[in-house]
C-alpha cells in the first residue's frame, strides 16, 4: 500500500473530518449537481440580463418606455413594446429548450448502507460520511475513499475518460487495514474518522488520514480514492466512503463555465446598429432643428387654420423624432434571426448524411447562435486519437519465418478479420515453417498482461491497449484462445505456459527542437506566409515555445506552415495554442476532439465541435456541435457552415433595407410637414409592416436560400472561401445595401409625390411593399414554392389588407382616415401606372449591376446549375489555371469516409461493453508485474 502522506503530515485549515457511520456534525455541500445556466429563481434576472446586453434589445427597450409619455409619441404607446415582448418570449422559449439539455446525473441510482441495510438512494441525497457501494459499469456519484472491493488486495480499475480523457484503465487500491472488511455486519462495526483536506481542483492529488477505533492511524493519498464521474470497470463491486459531494467533487471543481460565445456576424451586425444609431441621432436632431426653424418663421398668426397641438420645446421634439425613426434599426430581425438559426440547426441536427447507424448517433447543433461561424473558419485545431483515428487496432497482417500473410485494407478489402487461409493451411500441411507459425502465434496469446473475463460461453479480454486487444484476438481467430491465468501461469486451450512476457508496442514519436529563430530566419520574406512545410513540435519543447519570449516567433513560424503537429502535449496546451492564434490572427478558429483533455480548446476556440466517441461524452457536452465521424466535418463546414453564413447574412441586410426604405421616408416626408412629427403612413400600416407585410421574405432568405448545390458545395470547395472571406457580409457590403435603400427610398417618395402629386398619398404604401417584395425575389438564388409564397403572397396579402382595412370602420372603431381609401386608389389609372414605374425605378440599377464583367467560380457553377448542366462534367480553372474538379477530388480523398464495418463500433460511451484494462502508466499505484500476479481468473471472486 503507498500514501502521499505520513501520521505527522499536516492537514490543512480547510480540512474537514468525516465520521465513519454516525451523523456528521458539519454541513457539507449536496451532492446536487447541475450545468444548467438558468435555475427557477434565476432564470428570469439572468435572462433579461443576458438579453439586455445586446444593443438591439436596449435600445427598444429605452423606446418603449419612452413611448409611454403622454402625447410624445405619434406611432401609439404599444407598437414597440409589443414586438419586443414577442421577441423576448421568444428568445427565452429557446433558452429554456437549449438549457434543458445540461442537467447532469442527479437521480441516477446506487446502493448506500443505511440503518443497517444497503438502500437504493439518488444520487442528489448522497451526503459526505455515506458508504457506498458501486457496482461494474457504474458511474461514481461523489469522490470516495475505497475500503474494500471485489479484486485482490481491495484493487479496482476505473475509467477516467470523463475526467482526464484517458481511455486506458487506472488501478486504484484501497488501504490493506480496511481490505478485509466485507460482510455487512464488518462494514456497520467500522468506526472512527477521516481526515482530509478540502475540497480543491487538483485531480491527482490528496492527502488524508483514516484513524479507525484501536487502530494506529493511516495515511490516504490519491490512489485510495475514487472519483465522481469515472466509470467502476472490471470489477464487480467496491465499498466507499464519501468524502466530497456536489460541487465540492474534483470533477466540478474542475468544471468551467462555458464561455459566451458570439459568431463575428453579430459582432459585426452589433458595430453597424450602434453606428445606425448614431446616424438616427442625428436624423432626429435635424429634424428637431428644422421644426425650431419652422415654428419661428410661421407663427400661429400666420398659421390660424393650422390646429398648433405640437410643442415648442426642442428636447420634446427630439425625443418624438427618436421615437419615429426608432425602426430605422429593424426590431423584427432579431426574432427573425432567433428563428431562422433555430431552424438551421434542426437542419444540421436532421441531416441523414451525417448519421452514424452503427452507434444510432446524429449531427447535433448543441447551439443554434453559431451556424454562420461554421462558414467562415480558417484554422482548424483537431486532435488526433479517437478524432482523426478511431483508436481501433485489428490483426491484419503478419510475416513469420520470411513469408507474409494477410492483406492491409482497402476500399475493396473492408474485412476487419484476418482472412489469409495460407496460415493455417501451412501448419495443418506441416510446412517447414509450421514450428515457427506456431510459436508465433504461441507468443501472440501469452505475451501480455490481458485479463480474460467470461459471460457465459463467451471470452471478453480486458486488454490495456489496443495493441494488446488485437493480438490476442488475433491469436483466438487462427486457433490458439487464451482463456485463463493464475499467478504463476497463462493457459491457452489446453496447454499451460510458465510465467508470461508484457507486451510493449514500439513507439516513434516524431519532433523537432531547432531553435525557431533560425527557422524564421531561413524563411526570409516567406514568413507568415503559407508555405508546404510542416512543423512539428512535442510537449516539452512546447512549454518553452509558448512563453513570452519566443511566442511570437513560435506563432510567426507556424503561421507560415501549412500544418502544425503538436505531440503529446496536455490539455492546458492545447487551449494555449488555440487562444494564442484566436487572440493575434484575425480570423475564425474551429476545435474538434473526442476526449476531456479535448474540452479546454473546445471552449477557447470561435467553434467547438465534439466527436462522440470511445473517450466519453464530455467533449460532446462541451462543444457547439457534435458528430460521430470526423469526415462529416466536411459536410458540416461546407454545406451546412457555408449555407447558414449566406442565409443569415441575406437575412440581416435584407432586414435593414427593408426598415432603411420605409423610414428615411418619414424623413423625407419631413421636410414637406414643417417638421411636425406627423407620419406619412396610417399608425397600424406601420405597426404590421415588419410583422405581417414584409415578414415571410427573410425567413425564406434565411432558411432556404442557398448559392448553390449540396453536391457542387463539396465538389467544389474553393466555394468555400467567399464565406470564409466574409465576402458577404462586411462593413462595405452592409453600407452599400444601406445607400441602396436610400436611394430607393428617394424614388419612393419624391418621385410619385411630383408626378402624382394631387394622387393619393397613400400610394406611397403600395409602392413600398411592392418594391421590397419584389427585391427580396433578386436576392433568392434558390427559387422553392415558400419563395413564391412569400414574395407574391406577401403583395398580394397587403392588397387584400388595404381593401378590408379601408371598409372596417366605423364597424370597427379604428382607422377612421382609411375609410374609403382602397376605392379611390384603384379606380385611379395614375397609381397603376406607378405601380410599374416606381418599383422598376427602384430595381433597375440593382438588375444591371448583378453581374460582374468577369465570371466568379460561383457565377459559373450557378449558370451551369440553372442550365441543368453538370458543372463537374465542366472542366471549370482557377485563376491559376489549375482544374478545380482535380482539387475537389484530392480534398474528397482527404475526407473519404470510413467504411462502417471499421469504423467507430463502440462510439457512444453508453453502449460501451468491453474496456481497455489496466492502465500503463508509470508509477501506478501497483505495478503490472503485481497485477498479473494477482489474479486467479479460475477461482470465483468474492462477493458483497
């Protein structure tokens, strides 16, 4: 038995004393645990909070209190608090759905010795004292002192993947002074206490002292306690005491908040709103200043006919001029935004191409607040074992006395056995080389330290690598089974073998430890640059890479390779890594891996995606997104990340020029007004623009929309870097289609308003809705029927609006000024007329300038798309000249997917059934020699 500690060794002042089967005198923590972000008493304050950080919200936020001032608002007290109840109900519906899934184990089950008797208890009413007893296959529900257990010498072997990402077994072993105890009435006579330190995020450390009753004290270090969240694994039972519970635990002590995650599109939207604002202050100032002019040179002598009813103070003014351009910043587009990203993530979550049958595992978006960030990475941080490999090894091959056997796979040989009859046809036809065969395979099937388990006629072997594992399967398909071991010996069939030979794997690892100052030098100009070199790098050599005074250079040289290779490095590293690049590269940064060692630079990087595989379920439960096979991060980046970057960014600038069109023209109207405040269109016609006339065409946009093909995305992935360039949406572009709608807006009002100028003022409505629908339908590429609905039906919607509106009162007491209108209108020729002109106006220059002069890559494929020709029979080049079909089809090779038969056959920690046994790692608290030598799988173990 080995401790850290002494009888002299110190506890600290933040110890805690536990009483061994009596009532603890001290309130510890509950063993209740939950990752939610809200709880019932929170959720409201920490909502609205959350809610209220965005500028958007805010800013409605301040109107509509504003709007309840008496006489200062001329569009009604509701019409934007309202909305902006909708949209925050919305939005919390949402939350409450994302959030639900973060409730971790609190009602699973486990056996605790109570009144006597061991009871069946949830895990939540587990408290620090309880002994508990855990069963093969179980989870931990609080961190624990072992007393005794099933195996020899009170050992058990534990799965840690959940905490440390290892998927390699680790011994633990209990004191020798409490090994023996057993039988319930042993475990009930136990009595004394447990000292130990508090509670602390150091998962290999702890220092403790067991002082039972007429017993000299003993010392506890890290090898005598169990862990909340490993898994117990090869070992029938073991008995704990509880020592830390709930949030005192080591695993949620080591547990960080998720980071607020905010995709570069709404950092960028955010910047533009705050800069639209800053442009409505000043609408509203000038507009003030010219009512101040106005009101001086016509005063009410001048104006008696005029009804006076406005005020004169000019921060009065101000406040209405606020109130009537607040639109200008689009309130529908965050609920808009809020559906349209919860639809593409069901999308993305629904996606049968990205669906593992063998584990029954789908894509899952985990948020929907990212989908447009999938688009635009540009570095791709990813671990290696279990992401890039499966991690699963299988006897293929062999060459014994000079003479090979077997094959290597292939896309046309997809068997995971080995299926060279030649083997076995030597020794049964007494080739020359059968001695040799057999003693070959002889060593295959004793040389390791497997531990062969039986459940009924079938042999699992629990092997500490998968090395290990495949040999001795290996071995067991050519004839020659291993089937027990006792201390002294290893059987195989009928032959017993004295003493046994651990198997150690050749390992080559691969590094570099030039001095990164010569490497930068030697590439002169090139630096920063691109180049076809990789680094690579191991984990010592890291640590040195990392601090202060060579990062920069670190940084500078693998920014001028093409790829980086970190061996070995820790989990801490590899978030360094990604930070390091995410904070001094301007540009989008993905993590993907499989483990908990994964979990760090998940969270650091702008995106991270979790692979659900054999090192557990917490990478998946910290990432953004998470799928089953690493070759499905192709389609997710670019189809789905390429997609939803072009959906959403369509759907904001849609957004705001459609708000842009119709409320610059207040301001137009303004000037002819006298500055009164006064507004051009009928208050509810206003109201009901955003969330019934002009509603449909973004969601559209924004959910089915697409530049082109599934397949043409993936055959061509050069498409992918005008998303990854955010050629799509930037400062330029998003100022752009805010002077288009100025301009627009322009046309809109003073050009019917001189040529119709004794018409209807309430043409301009028409003209308005029309013009907007019909620019929604040049922004679709992807024409489907919910196009259709949206740009026709929402035209016709209106009309059919306008004819019932204008008949209701007084039927209905409102709209009184609309009364008769939709007659006057379309009897008038003049209105039908414009109702050609003014839109065509509109539409022209937006029409000629579609097109640049010379093709884009994206330009072609969508014209060879609409011509239902396929653009992969067409040889498209690059500006280089090189064939881009060449480059899709060397990327296609990178990604070539897996056949399922080797794939992934265990990837979901839950149907798990076998375990990589007895972990390798040095200085273990019992040595592998030991271990072997412990056991006699011909003899029954103990039970409980």
């Amino acid at each position: 038995m080995s401790g850290t500690t002494s009888q002299a060794d110190p506890i600290d002042a933040t110890a805690r004393t536990v009483l061994l089967n009596r009532a603890q005198t001290t309130k510890f923590c509950d063993n209740h645990v939950s990752t939610a972000k809200y709880g019932i008493l929170t959720f409201l304050p920490r909502f609205l909070y959350e809610q209220i950080r965005r500028a958007a919200n805010a800013f409605f936020l301040f109107i509509a209190l504003m709007q309840q001032i008496p006489d200062v608002s001329p569009t009604g007290r509701y019409t934007t608090l309202v909305p902006l109840i909708f949209i925050l109900t919305v939005a919390g519906i949402k939350e409450i759905i994302e959030d639900y899934v973060s409730i971790l184990l609190n009602g699973a089950l486990n056996y605790f010795l109570r009144n006597g008797a061991w009871q069946t208890i949830i895990w939540k009413q587990v408290a620090v004292g309880d002994m508990v007893k855990v069963t093969n296959g179980q989870h931990l529900p609080a961190d624990m002192v072992i007393v005794s257990s099933s195996e020899p010498q009170a050992m058990c072997y534990t799965e840690t993947s959940n905490l440390d990402g290892e998927t390699n077994l680790k011994i633990r072993q209990g004191l020798s002074l409490t090994a023996s105890f057993q039988s319930l009435e042993e475990l009930m006579a136990l009595s004394g206490r447990l000292e130990c330190e508090g509670p602390n995020r150091h998962l290999y450390d702890f220092t403790g002292t067991l002082r039972l009753d007429n017993h000299n004290p003993a010392p506890l270090g890290p090898d005598q306690v169990l862990l909340r969240g490993a898994q117990l694994r090869n070992t029938q039972w073991v008995v704990g005491i509880v020592v830390y519970t709930g949030h005192d635990s080591k695993l949620m002590q080591n547990s960080t908040k998720a980071p607020l995650k905010r995709s570069n599109v709404e950092r960028v939207t955010n910047m533009q709103i705050l800069v639209l604002f800053g442009i409505l202050l000043v609408m509203a100032l000038v507009s003030s200043i010219g009512a101040a002019i106005w009101n001086k040179q016509h005063t009410d002598e001048a104006c008696w006919y005029l009804s006076r009813d406005i005020s004169l103070n000019f921060w009065y003014n101000l406040l209405t001029f606020i109130i009537l351009y607040n639109n200008l910043i689009p309130i529908s587009l965050l609920v808009t935004l809020e559906v349209v990203k919860f639809t593409q993530a069901l999308f993305i979550n629904w996606d049968v191409e990205m669906y593992y049958a063998e584990t029954d595992t789908p894509a899952m978006a985990r948020t929907s607040n990212l989908n447009e960030e999938l688009g635009q990475v540009k570095y791709l941080f990813s671990d290696k074992t279990g992401t890039l490999t499966c991690n699963i090894m299988h006897f293929k091959k062999c060459t014994i006395a000079g003479i090979t056997y077997g094959h290597l796979p292939s896309t046309s040989h997809n068997s995971t056995e080995f299926d060279d009859p030649a083997l076995i046809q030597n020794i049964e036809k007494n080739h020359p080389t059968s001695p040799q065969i057999c003693e070959f395979l002889t060593m295959m099937a004793v040389c390791h330290t497997v531990v062969p388990e039986r459940e009924g006629n079938q042999i699992i072997f629990q092997a500490s690598s998968p090395d290990e594992g495949a040999l001795v399967k290996g071995a067991k398909s050519l004839g020659f089974v291993f089937t027990a071991r006792t201390p002294h010996s290893v059987i195989i069939e009928a032959v017993s073998i004295v003493c046994g030979h651990k198997f150690s794997p050749f390992l080559a690892p691969q590094a570099t430890r030039a001095t990164l100052t010569a490497h930068c030098s030697s590439l002169g100009d090139s630096l920063r640059k691109e180049n076809e070199l990789a680094l690579i790098i191991d984990g010592q050599t890291l640590k040195y890479a990392l601090s202060f005074e060579v990062r920069q250079a670190f940084l500078d040289l693998a920014l001028s390779c093409k790829a980086v290779i970190c061996c070995r490095v820790s989990p801490l590293q590899k978030s360094e890594i990604v930070d390091m690049v995410k904070k001094h590269v301007k540009a989008i940064t993905l993590a993907i891996g499989d483990g908990a060692n994964d979990v760090g630079m998940i969270q650091t990087a702008h995106v991270g995606v979790g692979i659900s595989g054999n090192e557990g379920m917490q990478a998946t439960n910290s990432s953004d997104y998470s799928i089953a096979q690493f070759s499905y991060l192709e389609k997710l980046l670019l189809v789905h990340g390429a997609w939803s970057y072009n959906r959403v960014t369509k759907c904001i600038l849609y957004c705001f020029y459609k708000n842009v069109v119709l409320y610059i023209i207040e301001l137009w109207f303004a000037f002819v007004n006298g500055f009164s405040g006064q507004i051009l269109f009928e208050r509810w016609c206003i109201g009901l623009y955003n969330v019934i006339f002009t509603a449909l065409p973004p969601f559209t946009l924004g959910i089915f929309d697409r530049p082109c093909s599934q397949q043409n995305m993936l055959r061509f992935p050069q498409l992918y870097r005008i998303t990854q360039n955010a050629e799509g949406f930037n400062t330029k572009v998003f100022w752009g289609h805010c002077i288009n709608a100025l301009i627009h807006s322009i046309i809109l009002f003073w050009f019917p308003l001189k040529v119709l100028e004794h018409g209807n003022y309430r043409k301009h409505s028409h003209y308005v809705v029309v013009t907007v629908c019909l620019k929604a339908g040049m922004e679709t590429t992807a024409w489907t029927r919910f196009s259709h609905l949206a740009v026709w039906g929402s035209m016709v919607l209106w009309m059919l609006f306008f004819a019932v509106y204008s008949a209701i009162w007084p039927s209905i007491p409102i709209a009184p000024d609309m009364l008769g209108q939709a007659g006057r209108v379309m009897q008038c020729w003049s209105f039908w007329l414009g109702l050609i002109l003014v839109p065509t106006a509109c539409l022209l220059k937006d029409v000629v300038g579609r097109r640049t002069v010379r093709k884009t890559l994206l330009e072609e494929v969508q014209e060879l798309e609409a011509r239902a020709v396929d653009p992969g029979a067409a040889v498209l080049r690059d500006a280089s000249g090189r064939s881009l079909n060449e480059r899709a089809h060397l990327l296609t090779r990178v990604f070539r997917k897996m056949p399922s038969s080797v794939g992934r056959s265990n990837s979901v920690q839950q149907t798990v059934s076998h375990g990589y046994a007895f972990s390798q790692e040095e200085h273990g608290v019992v040595s592998q020699s030991q271990v072997v030598r412990s056991y006699d799988t011909t003899r029954q173990r103990p039970s409980l």
